[in-house]
C-alpha cells in the first residue's frame, strides 16, 4: 500500500505529521508526577545517530510537512550536539516544497548561552515545564535530592527572553494548584508565557503520589474554571491559555485543533524512543499494546498498517457508539477525550476520557461567558441548550 493511500485514510496529509522524539531517557530532574515507567535517574540510553538519520530521511521523504518535537527524559542532558547534526540532516533531505518544524520541551534548568543561541539561530520553539509560582512548582518539580529547581528553570527561561524569544510553558494542574489559582494566573501573566494547563493523571513514577497529587474530575474542571474566569475578564489578554483559547476557537468555528478535541487524532503523531521503538504520541511510550514497529527495520506503511495503528484508529470512532458519548450535546468538540488517559485510569482505550466531567464543566462555562459578552458571537450552531 501506497504511503499517500494510508495518509489519506488516516487524515493526516493535509496537516502533516508530528514526530515526538525521546532521544534520550536520562532526566537531572525527579518530579512527582512523571509518567515514565522507569527511574529516569538510571536509565542513559541516548539515540544513535543511524537512528536519527532515518527517522528523519523516512519521514520528509513520505511526507510534505514534518513537525519535530525533541523531548525526554530531559533532552537538553544529551548535549547541544545532537540537535545540531538533526538540523543537518533535515537540510539534507528535505525537498524544496517540504515544511519542517522544530520544537523542543525542556524543564529549563540546563539552557545556557549556547543551548539559547542555538534555538534562536534555527527558530526552535520552546516549551517549558513549569507549575506556576514557586510555592506551587517547587512541590512537585524537583531534583533527584527533594531540592527544588524554580530558581534554575527561572534563570533558563529569562536567559531565552534576553535572547528575544518567547518560551511557551506546560504546566500539570495538581492539588498545589487548587487554591492557588489566582498567584498561578498572575504569575504567568507577569511574565508573559502563554500556558497549556494539563491535569496530573497517575502513571509511572505518578502512581506512587496519586493520594498526594490526584485530583477529582470535579475539582479540575474548577481549577480550569478560576483561571479562565481570571484570563477571560482580564481584558488586555496577554497570554493565552489552552485549553481555553482551542475551545473558544473550537466554540466559534466548530472546529477543534488540540490532541485532546480532535477525532481520530491519535495517528497524527508518532513516538519513537532511543532505540528507534515507534508506538503512537509521547504519552504512550512503549506500551506493548501501542507498539507499532521500529524505524531502524519498518518504513511508514509498514508502522500505518499494523494492528496498534488500525486500533488506534477504531478508536477515533469511540464518541459515535460510546452509550455516554453519543449522546452528549459537546460530542463534536470532545471526540471521547484523551485515550491514553482512558487507558492509565480505565484500563481501555475504549472509554471516554476519566476528565468528561472536568470538559463538560469548562466547555459549558465558557459559551455562558462569551454569550454573556456583546463583542462576541457564536457562529457554530450545533450547541443545543
């Protein structure tokens, strides 16, 4: 079967590919809630350069736009080296009518003058780990000693701002944040980062702290709504915040564009670890059921035609005969949610997304607040109130 064939089924040639690349599995960080399986303080497997070389050779030769996402473990430990030889080779083998992308999400503490010029001489957008003020990400980010890395990850971040860029952040929504929701706004506001706020989910390491960490569907969805609340009456919006700004966006067009929104989105994204291991998006890692092949012996054919990929893609399908779904007035903006979390908290792929509540809560929050607001407009008439 032809590439461009299985492209086609899958919905992705038009938008292109995401290669999520865990290069190296090392990480100078022990974080509370990490989801890796594996202590990443003993684990130092680094990708070989024959792997990183077909990675990227099979990937611009089979599609027109590659976006790149270099992350870990820390992906910064391996060294400044390593991206620079990627950069050669995405030059060596894209055509002239080839898109590529390159972003990298890093927890700051390791960027220094060259990791900073390097990212803005080759247009790297960054993103950085990072929960809030300090009383909030120091409870959970930290070193290997209990120590905590606020002051490190701030330093790495205003050195990029020197530099002119604009780092992006990512933070993971836990029992800190609760209450603490207008210090956490506030902090990202004055310092102008644009955040995705995500909720913790117990996986891997994360499993041992979901007493301590775990929040109900409930309690997140008004975590999401006291920050939105704080963003949207703010007036001068700043920042954006996601998910608020992809379902404002998703409210006025009908049409989603985070992971976790769109159906079938799941074969947009490929991850590949160290040793060339390809399974579907990051958060997966090698789970045995997600495994797709390897890019060091399998072509993309190949890795779209196994039975992981058809069975990711069924469940793409999962909010049209999901009894909870189908039925459900925010179906074509929610799809069944996140699949990977369906699998850590419900063992199955098949359910919906163990945060339906929390989606449910902020997507029925903000239509009341924009049609409550004169200056905007629903456009998207399938919302039935």
């Amino acid at each position: 079967m032809k590439v461009k064939n299985i492209c086609k089924k899958a919905n992705i040639a038009k938008g292109g590919i995401t290669l999520l690349i865990e290069n190296n599995s090392y990480c100078n960080l022990g974080c509370k809630y990490c989801y890796a399986d594996k202590p990443r303080e003993t684990s130092n497997e680094s990708m070989d350069y024959e792997t990183l070389e077909k990675i990227i050779r099979k990937s611009l030769e089979n599609f027109k736009e590659v976006r790149f996402l270099w992350h870990g473990g820390e992906p910064l430990t391996q060294g400044i080296s390593f991206y620079e030889k990627a950069i050669e080779l995405q030059k060596k083998y894209k055509s002239e009518d080839s898109i590529v992308k390159n972003s990298m999400q890093t927890n700051g503490t390791l960027i220094d003058e060259k990791v900073a010029d390097f990212i803005e001489e080759n247009d790297v957008s960054i993103g950085v780990s990072i929960d809030g003020p300090k009383k909030v990400h120091n409870k959970t980010r930290t070193y290997k000693d209990g120590s905590g890395t606020f002051e490190d990850t701030m330093e790495g971040i205003n050195l990029l701002k020197e530099k002119g860029l604009s780092p992006g952040a990512l933070m993971v929504a836990t029992k800190y944040s609760k209450g603490n929701e207008e210090e956490i706004y506030s902090f990202f506001r004055e310092h102008e980062m644009s955040v995705k706020i995500n909720p913790f989910y117990p996986a891997g390491e994360g499993k041992r702290k979901e007493e301590e960490l775990a929040l109900s569907p409930k309690e997140m969805g008004e975590i999401w709504i006291k920050i939105f609340d704080l963003w949207f009456n703010d007036g001068e919006y700043r920042i954006n915040i996601n998910p608020f700004k992809q379902m404002i966006k998703g409210l006025q067009t009908g049409k989603m564009e985070d992971c976790n929104f769109i159906k079938g989105s799941c074969p947009y994204f490929f991850f590949f670890d160290p040793d060339g291991n390809v399974s579907i998006c990051g958060e997966w890692s090698m789970d045995a059921d997600i495994n797709l092949g390897n890019i060091n012996k399998d072509n993309f054919q190949e890795l779209m035609a196994s039975k992981s990929y058809i069975k990711m893609e069924r469940r793409g399908e999962l909010s049209d005969y999901h009894p909870d779904c189908k039925k459900c007035k925010w179906k074509e903006f929610c799809h069944s949610g996140c699949s990977h979390l369906s699998y850590e908290v419900e063992n199955s792929i098949f359910e919906k997304d163990p945060f339906c509540k929390s989606r449910k809560m902020i997507f029925e929050h903000i239509l009341n607040s924009i049609k409550e607001n004169a200056d905007i407009e629903i456009e998207n008439p399938t919302i039935e109130q």
